[in-house]
C-alpha cells in the first residue's frame, strides 16, 4: 500500500472539443482520501482531429485501428506538452490514467470501445499508462458506466449527497441504503450545442444567454418528457446512439421553429427531468460539475423545481472532476483496490477495472 501516489488523469468526453489532462496527488493515509490537483488544463483538438473523432464509428475496420494508434499518440504529445510546460519530473508520475475516447458503447452485446493506445501513450511518454477501465465489467455482465460515482463518494462526499455532471449528457449519483445509485438523467449539453451550432451559428450558448430570450414550445416540451428511456429503472445509461435514434428526431419535427425557443424548451425539459429525479429520491444537497454547471439559465431552471440545496464548486473542480476522478481510478488499480462498483453497473461484482502498458 503506498501513501502517497502522483497521477496523471486524462479525460476525453462524449463533447469532443479537447482534452482534460489533471496531475493529481492522492494521500491514502486518511478518510476520506485526501486529494490535490496540482495542475490542470484542456487542450484543445484541432478542427481536423475533432472531425475525425467524429468520424470514428463509420471506418473500415483498418482506419479504425489506425485511429486507435494516432489517438495514443496525440494523448502522449500532450501529456509531454502538459509535463514541460508545467515542469513536472516524470519520475514523479506513478502512471497515467486515460479514459479514452468512446466509440462504441454496446454492453448489451458484451463489449464496450474506449479508443487511444495505452501502449503508445506509454512509449511516447515513458510513464506506465491504465486505460480500459470499463470492460471488466461489461465482461461481468454489467453497464461499464457510469464510472464517476465510486470518486464522488470517496473524495467528494462531504460536500453534498448527490452528484451531477453536466456534460454531454447529464449524469447523476447518490447513496439509498448505503449502496451508491448513478445513471444516466436525460441529455445535458449535446442537444444544446447541436441547436447552437445549427440555428444560431454558437459553438455553446454562454450562460445560457439565448435560451433565456427563448419560449417554450409546449408540445415539443411534452413529447421529450414523454420518452421511453424515462420510464425505465435504473441502471440505465445514455449514448449518441439514443439521442439519434429516439431523441434527435422529435427535435427535427420542430426544425422550423427558432432557435432560442429551441433551448430553452431543451433547458426546461432538461430541468424537469433533473429535479424531478432529485425529488423522487428525497434528495438534499446536490453538487454540479461539467460544462453545464457555468450554463446559469439552467442551473436556475433546475433549483426552480428542486427543493434542496444547489452547490456550484471552484472552476477547476466544474471542469476537471472526471480527470480528477479517473486518476483515482488508476490510484485505486495501483492499490489493488476495487475502483468498479457493481450496485452502479449491475456487474456481477466490484472488480479492478483497467489494463497496464508499462513503457520499458
């Protein structure tokens, strides 16, 4: 058991706009952990990579494994960059730990895809890399995700008693009997953005400024509250796949209508799906993070209909706590310490997920 372990934790997410690196100390002596970041950035893709991240799941089996390697190898540059620029001594980095960028999500056919080398970003870095931390436990019959909640409770539990990440999609975690329950909500920023990019020519809407200016369209509203996904219990998560196959084309039934009405029917139905949750579970206290947490329209919107309490923590905490929390991941593989937990995924059991490519 080592006290102390020094990580790098990478995060790509389903936005696909950069990546989110955070070198993280972990103190193994206390309770809680005791963790601190001591650097952390996002660097941003360029646009060709961004579109061939995009891209990903239409290739020939032979790009797609070429993709695999090129991804290792950006990773591994930036965690270089990230390494000079912030003049860390490599031999103080016990591993990197990389999430991967996912391309398939299919545990209901056995197998779940994180593209991105563990073995390159090793060799161009020369530090030992844990990536792949979600098939074990696909191949114990269980989600591969969320991943998130075992951090939450272990480094962030005196803050609050549920979690939200507002990411691509909106995720959220909490304890019922003792056992942590997490899954996916509803969508959280990729409809959003879509809307931005399509109607309003934004990348993201700042502060959630335009879906302010905006009316709800109450059929539309009522159609994405009247999903199936909705009614399903939990363990559940969301992909692409879903917004695409049962999400998107509600939207495209409102195609002509304006922009801002667009949002802000999102926002609501985003709001109502949220709270509604948290006040079902009889929940308290909820902290947010991801980039949907600086969107101050929605947050709004979701303390309108919650009756608990909202907690919006520092910025590098909204913006690093999955690479803050992937780190740990690796941290808890390293300790030979359960970092999968199977109330969440529905595996047969806690498992150490994760594979190690050692560089030497």
């Amino acid at each position: 058991m080592h006290h102390k372990l020094s990580i790098i934790g990478l995060m790509s997410g389903t936005s696909l706009d950069g990546l989110d690196i955070a070198f993280v100390d972990f103190k193994y002596n206390s309770e809680p952990i005791e963790f601190e970041v001591l650097q952390s950035e996002t660097i941003p893709y360029s646009s060709d990579f961004m579109d061939e991240l995009k891209n990903s799941t239409n290739l020939s089996v032979t790009d797609f494994l070429k993709l695999d390697k090129k991804i290792g190898k950006v990773f591994g540059e930036y965690v270089n960059h990230f390494i000079e620029k912030y003049k860390i001594d490599k031999k103080q980095v016990d591993a990197i730990t990389s999430h991967g960028q996912t391309t398939f999500h299919q545990p209901e056919n056995g197998f779940t895809s994180q593209i991105g080398c563990g073995t390159t970003i090793a060799i161009t870095t020369g530090i030992p890399v844990i990536n792949d931390f979600r098939t074990k436990d696909v191949v114990l019959g269980g989600q591969g995700a969320p991943l998130v909640p075992i951090g939450d409770f272990n480094l962030f539990n005196q803050f609050a008693e549920s979690f939200l990440n507002l990411g691509g999609i909106a995720n959220i975690s909490y304890k019922k009997d003792e056992k942590i329950i997490a899954f996916d909500i509803c969508p959280a920023n990729l409809p959003l953005n879509l809307i931005c990019k399509k109607k309003l020519n934004l990348i993201y809407d700042p502060n959630g400024e335009n879906a302010r200016k905006g009316k709800i369209i109450p059929e539309l509203l009522n159609q994405l509250n009247n999903l199936d996904f909705y009614k399903l219990q939990p363990p559940k998560s969301l992909g692409t796949e879903w917004l695409n196959s049962d999400f998107y084309p509600i939207l495209e039934e409102f195609k002509t209508s304006n922009g801002t009405d667009l949002l802000a029917t999102i926002i609501e139905h985003e709001a109502i799906q949220i709270s509604s949750t948290l006040n079902e579970n009889n929940l308290e206290s909820l902290y947010i993070t991801g980039g949907g947490a600086k969107n101050s329209f929605l947050i709004e919107r979701i303390q309108s209909y919650f009756k608990g309490e909202v907690i919006i923590p520092n910025s590098t905490i909204i913006n690093f706590k999955e690479a803050i929390i992937f780190a740990f991941l690796g941290a808890q593989y390293l300790q030979k310490l359960p970092n999968t937990v199977a109330s969440v995924t529905g595996a047969r059991r806690d498992c150490i997920g994760g594979v190690l490519h050692i560089p030497d």
